[in-house]
C-alpha cells in the first residue's frame, strides 16, 4: 500500500498524506482498487467490475466522471500531485510518488 495512502476496509476510510477522504462508496471501491495494485493499468471495465456493476450495464464513461472526481479530492489535499494517471485507449492506473 502506498505511503501517502492509508487505506482502512473495515471502517471503508481512505486517508491521503494523514487527511480523511470523503468518498462515496463507489470512489471508495475504485480508489482502493488503484492504489492496492501501483502501476496496473485498469480498463473501464476492469474498474466497473471491481466496484461491483457489470461492464455491460452502459455505465463504462461514467468511470470517467467518477476519476475526475476522485482527481479534484486528491488535489484538494496535495495540489501539485497527481496520482492516478490516464493511460490513452487503455484505462487508469494510480502512480505513486518517486521521492
């Protein structure tokens, strides 16, 4: 798990550089998927199936809003970090800091 990430399942918590994330359930469900796996790269619907809707259901671009969102929280608390990266035609992966 990544050091600016503490993750707790059990309470459904994520906390980003010691600041409590306020996260609805499916922002919680594809953060974790992210962060559990650096550097993986994530398709649509690979990340659909991970919070638990079927890839078939129409709800594919929605990852995108959703990825967005998560973007404009992570930077509320860090500005210059940019953790989850797009990767073009293939999906999103979370990319930790190199220091």
């Amino acid at each position: 798990q990544a050091r600016e990430f503490v993750i707790d399942v059990e309470r459904k918590t994520i906390q980003y550089y010691q600041q409590y994330l306020q996260l609805t359930r499916f922002e919680f469900c594809l953060l974790q998927t992210l962060v559990e796996q650096p550097g993986r790269v994530f398709s649509r619907d690979q990340l659909l199936n991970a919070v638990g809707v079927t890839a078939d259901a129409g709800y594919d671009r929605s990852i995108d809003g959703h990825i967005k969102t998560l973007r404009a929280k992570l930077r509320a608390v860090n500005a210059i970090a940019d953790p989850i990266k797009t990767q073009r035609g293939f999906g999103y992966c979370y990319q930790p800091e190199v220091n």
